[in-house]
C-alpha cells in the first residue's frame, strides 16, 4: 500500500488540506481519522465540512456517535470512541454506501465494519500547531485521490 505524507503547519493549513480532499469527495466517500486527543481530527472534519457546502457548526460527535450535516451532499460524522464492542450492528454501512460522505474518527475501533475501499488519515503532533498527516488510500478512488493532493 503507498502512503503519503505531508506537513501542516498551523490549523488554517489542516483545514485547507481537508478543504482540497472534500472537494473530490463523491456520495460514498469514507474518509477514517486517526490521532491522539487533540491532533487535529475534528479540525479536518471542518475543513471537509466547508468543502461540501456544510454551514452549521461542526462538532465531535462523542457522545452521539454520529451527526448528520447538509450541504452540497450530506455529511455523516463518526466518533466511535466510546463504542465499546465493535462487532455490534450500529447499520454503519447504510452510511458507508450511502449518499453522502462518512467521516469516522477513531476508526480502528470498527476495522471489522469498515469498507474495503476508503482513505485512512493518521494526524501526528508535531509541536504545538504543526501536524504531520499521513494518508493510506484504499481503492483506485482514493489511490488517485492523494497523488493528486500530496504530490
């Protein structure tokens, strides 16, 4: 599997990388974040958000597990942090295979359940603002995807 990987050096440079891979977003996108407490997934969800035409304001979903947003297409965003037994049938393919794009943060919590083809960001710190992103594509989709984003 190829990996990619890039610098951002502050918040505004995260968003807009979430901005420039939500624009190429398509109904049925899965896009998985993973990172420590504070590296920046609920930051790059907001950069997706705004890419899709999204004008409420985004969130973590921790305790909800999902919140669904409108805009250009509809945007569902996981946070299956606290989901504690990850073979339970929460009917996440509906979303995965739905008409909107899927934002799972935390989401090697549910590897069993989700699709083969998706995008796999891991957002590093790397000091105070900066993140190190590292993006594992699956699929054709998302293999095109990030050699047009990160080369």
């Amino acid at each position: 599997m190829i990996e990619y990987e890039l610098i951002c050096k502050n918040e505004q440079e995260t968003r807009q990388l979430a901005e420039k891979i939500g624009r190429r977003l398509v109904p049925g996108s899965v896009v998985a974040l993973e990172g420590d407490l504070g590296a920046g997934k609920t930051t790059f969800t907001k950069g997706i958000a705004k890419s899709l035409g999204v004008t409420r304001t985004v969130n973590s979903p921790t305790f909800t597990i999902m919140k669904q947003y409108k805009g250009n297409m509809p945007l569902y965003h996981m946070d299956v942090y606290r989901i504690e037994n990850e073979d339970e049938d929460f009917g996440f393919e509906e979303y995965f295979e739905g008409d909107g794009v899927t934002i799972v943060e935390w989401a090697h919590l549910i590897k069993a359940q989700l699709p083969d083809k998706l995008l796999t960001l891991y957002l590093f710190h790397e000091g105070d603002e900066q993140r190190r992103i590292k993006a594992m594509p699956q699929g054709e989709f998302y293999e095109k995807l990030c050699e047009e984003i990160f080369e």
